[in-house]
C-alpha cells in the first residue's frame, strides 16, 4: 500500500512540471567565397556553417523557472587555385 501512495504521490508531483514546458529551436546559416589575387592566378576558398540553438525552460509549480541551452555548429568548406 506504501508503494502505491508513494508511486501516485510522485506522479501528481511531476504533472505540474510537466505541462509547464516550453522548447524553442532557432538557428542560422550562412555561406561565402572569396577570390583573391595569388600573383600567378586567383586563389579561391569556400566555407559554410550552420547553427542550431537549443532552448528548454520548466517552470515549477512554485514559480522558478529552470532551462537549459546548447547549441550544434556544422561547419566547413575548401580552399584551392584556379582561373590562371
């Protein structure tokens, strides 16, 4: 029976938090290339990168609210010689 109520106890306890959620999801991109003059012919290099943000916020039943932020970068490109 102690299992019982502790078990149901727990459960009203977590539903406050849980309907208190709030995930957002931004991010951004860009992307370049640039030429430039190496003496005997251009030199040309590309990059790219992608940003995705994170953000998570539960506010308890008490009003404090806690959250979390992370961020995943995808980044790269390439460099090489070209138009002589």
């Amino acid at each position: 029976m102690k299992k019982i109520l502790l078990a149901s106890t727990a459960l009203v306890l977590s539903a406050g938090l849980a309907h208190a959620q709030a995930v957002t999801i931004t991010g951004s991109g860009r992307m370049g290339i640039t030429g430039m003059d190496a003496g005997g012919g251009w030199n040309w290099s590309q990059e790219h990168r992608l940003d995705l943000n994170f953000n998570v916020s539960v506010e308890a039943d008490h009003g404090l609210t806690f959250g979390a932020w992370t961020r995943a970068r995808m980044e790269g490109g390439w460099q090489g010689v070209g138009l002589v």
